[in-house]
C-alpha cells in the first residue's frame, strides 16, 4: 500500500476554512521514519478544522436568532397554529358533551389561552420574563396535552353511558333517596338522626335513624335483656313501614326484652359482621339473630360494590384465615360526583378516581361460598365470645349453607313465605307478621324468651 504524499493532503485540507498548512511544494512521499510525525500533525489540522467549522454552526445559529423580523415571524406562526388547534379540540369537546357548562369550560380555556399568548409576545418583545424552552421539553408537553385531550373526547363519544353515568341528569340514587352515606369502615350507613317521608309506588313509609344511624329507636340502658337482628334490606323493611316489621312485632309482644334492628339495605354478611363488632359493647345483646338472605348474600360477600354508587369492604378466606379487603372504604363515583361536582366534570379524573378505589378496594377474584362459611363462623365464634347467643334465619331454603350451620351446631330456621310485595322479592307487611310468627316460635323452641328473661 503507498505512502500519502504530504502535498495530497495539503490540498485537502486547504479545502476547510481557516485551516492553516505548512507549505511544501516537495513532490517526494513520506518516509517510513517520519510517519508518526506527520500522522500527528495531519490530527492536529484536522481538529481544528473541526473546531472552525462548529464555531462558524453556533455564529450563524446565533445571528438568526437574534434576526428580530424573523423572531417575529415565527412567533406570529406558532401561536396562530396554537389557537386553530385549540379551537378545534374545543370544539370537538362541546360536540362530545353538548351542554352550557361544557361550552362555559371550553371558553374559559380558549380565553385563558390566547392570554396567555399575548402576554408571551408582549413578554418576548419588552424583554420580560425571556427564558429558553428546551425542545424536548416542550415537545413532552405537548404531546402530553394532546393525548389528555383526546382521551377526554373518546371517552366522552365512546364510554357506555352505565360505566360513567350523568348524576346531574338522574334522579338521586335509591341508597341517598334512603337516607345513606358514605361510610370509611362499612361502606355506606344511614345518616344519624334522619327523618323523613318515602314514596314507594305502593304507598308512603316514613323513615326514621336513631343516633347511631339505623332505622330504629333509641337504644335504652337498663336491666331488661336485649336481643339484636342482623340482616339487609328484609330486615330493614323494604316498602314496609317501620311499625309493620317483624322486629317491632316482636317487640310489641315482648316488652321485657329490648329488640332492636340492625338492618341496613344492600348489606351483606360482612357488613353485618363488621357492624355488630362496631356496637355490640354499646347495645350488650344477651342474643344475637342473623337473616340471612339465600338471594344476594352469597354474591355480596364476594363483592367490592363496583365503585358506581358505592364500594364496600369484603372478607377473603385463606390458609390464615379471614382477610378483610378495601378498608378504609374509598370514595365510588356517585359521592364523589355530588361532593365535588366541579372536579368530577372531566370523564379523565372520574376514571382515576374509579382506578384509584379499584386498587384500594380491588375487586374480588373469585365468587364462591367459602368466604360467606368462613364469616358465619368468625361471626358466631364472636358472639359466643361475648357470651351471648347466635341464631340464624333463612330467606328461602339453602341446603348446603343448612348442612353447614348443622355441622357448626349453629340453630337456624326457615323464614321462607310468599307473602311478597307486588313486583318486588321483599316481604309484605302480611309476611313480616308470617315471619314474626316464625321466628317467635323458634326462639321459643330454643327457650330463649324465658330462659334469659329470667336471670
């Protein structure tokens, strides 16, 4: 291979700017000994070669930017493109959800944005506030915003309606119709002290909380013997005023003992189980009698709520026993909605809050009975502990939960009847006085009524 010939590369390096070579007009190739000089030297131009061509870059970079007219120019262009693509996405926003708030958002968006613009020119062209935006920076930014934007819009045109419904344009959920609120520990409980009036279609019931929010009366402390019914909304009544319940049936008949309700609509066992411990050393019951419902029980105890109108807390059965989830309760769409009507108005941010309860209050894998089982005995093993008594009642017939409470020695009884309200799956008033009937008789059987009345 030959030897470069000092003259050849002089000539090419004369060929970048400010580049100085040694002259040499010898036409001889190098020598072998004198290669590692000369290779030096060749590195040595070509570095500053370099170095005059990214110099003579940033000077030209530099007199353009400091080209006002140009400035000006470009900052015209960017924020016209600014505001014809915020005026689109605006639009598309008010076509996704056409009504007067969404158009008075949308406004005040564009108003703020095009503020925002003027004050940046006027900004830039007196020299306040002048500082550099990294592109890449801006560029996130950007992209950042589109794609909040038109996550907005796609949910809005393609979300079904029963996944993020309109509070403002329904008619206020059955659970506030009742008189409920949000609760951390239970997931929803009656308001304390609550009264009022309740067209059901059928009639009027009126609806009345003691303190401690249950639809009741006042706990009352003396010697007289208690007993405490846990259930759901048969126990709470239903269509049924409160006098027409089987526990004031009960109570009328026996006015030695103090019988109270602890029915809450929508509770499954868990709840119960959760709000007995809560008030048990309040009340002090000498007998504690469990609904419990063949209908819906089993499906709420694997249950969170879903997170539209509530979540709720929910046990799960393991090697180590019972393991409550989802507690303290969050939020679920329809409380947040009413508490924070201007913050819930973006789909986005309802959507972050659902997640957000979803990973606090996850939903529960599997939907099986052995959670419910694992309850009922946590639940009697409670009462036992309290030394109190435990009994069940039963909606309708169940014959693997009866083989259960056989095994557990757990007594029990059946409430089924077909006195029901019309269109509906709840006892009639004629069936609460069935049930009142039933249950008096088996506790009777169990002498429950004279034995503890007695002591």
């Amino acid at each position: 291979m030959g030897l470069p010939h000092f003259t050849t590369l002089r000539k090419y390096l004369r060929t970048l700017e400010g580049v100085s070579v040694p002259e040499c007009d010898s036409p001889m190739p190098l020598l072998p000994k004198d290669c590692d000089v000369r290779r030096q030297e060749c590195r040595r131009y070509a570095r500053a070669a370099l170095a005059r061509k990214r110099q003579f870059g940033i000077d030209c970079e530099a007199t353009m930017e400091n080209d006002p007219q140009r400035e000006q120019v470009r900052q015209g262009r960017f924020a016209r493109g600014i505001i014809l693509l915020g005026c689109g996405l605006a639009g598309a926003v008010v076509c996704a959800s056409p009504d007067i708030w969404t158009v008075f958002y949308v406004s005040a968006g564009l108003l703020l944005l095009s503020l925002s613009i003027v004050l940046q020119r006027i900004a830039s062209r007196n020299g306040w506030l002048a500082f550099r935006v990294d592109p890449r920076v801006a560029l996130l930014m950007v992209t950042v915003s589109l794609s909040i934007v038109s996550s907005e819009i796609s949910l809005r045109l393609f979300l079904p309606e029963a996944l993020l419904p309109d509070w403002k344009g329904k008619e206020r959920a059955v659970s506030e119709t009742l008189g409920f609120q949000h609760d951390r520990e239970l997931g929803w409980l009656p308001v304390p002290h609550d009264q009022k009036t309740l067209n059901t279609g059928l009639g009027t019931i009126r609806i009345s909380n003691n303190s401690d929010g249950l639809r009741d009366v006042e706990p009352i402390r003396e010697g007289r013997p208690k007993i405490v019914f846990l259930g759901d909304s048969f126990v709470w009544g239903v269509g049924v005023d409160a006098g027409e319940r089987f526990t004031d049936k009960l109570r009328a008949k026996h006015g030695d003992w103090g019988v109270y309700n602890f029915g809450v609509v929508g509770y499954g066992t868990d709840q119960e189980y959760l709000l007995l411990k809560s008030r048990f050393e309040k009340y002090q019951p000498q007998v504690v009698f469990l609904v419990f419902c063949t209908e819906n029980d089993f499906m709420d105890n694997c249950s969170n709520g879903g997170g539209i109108l509530a979540f709720k807390p929910y046990f799960t059965a393991g090697s180590q026993g019972l393991r409550l989830h989802g507690s303290p309760v969050p939020l679920p769409d329809y409380v947040f909605c009413r508490r924070y009507p201007l913050l819930s108005k973006p789909y986005l941010v309802r959507m972050g809050m659902r997640a957000w309860g979803n990973v606090c209050c996850p939903p529960c894998r599997a939907i099986d009975r052995k959670p419910t089982f694992e309850i009922l005995k946590a639940l009697r093993k409670f009462v036992l502990e309290q030394g109190a008594k435990f009994y069940v009642g039963l909606t309708e017939p169940d014959l693997e939960l009866e083989r259960f409470l056989e095994s557990s020695e757990v007594s029990y009884v059946e409430l089924c009847t077909e006195l029901r309200i019309e269109g509906d799956f709840h006892w009639s008033p004629e069936g609460h006085s069935v049930v009142a009937d039933k249950i008096d008789s088996f506790l009777n059987r169990q002498s429950v009524w004279g034995s503890v009345s007695s002591k």
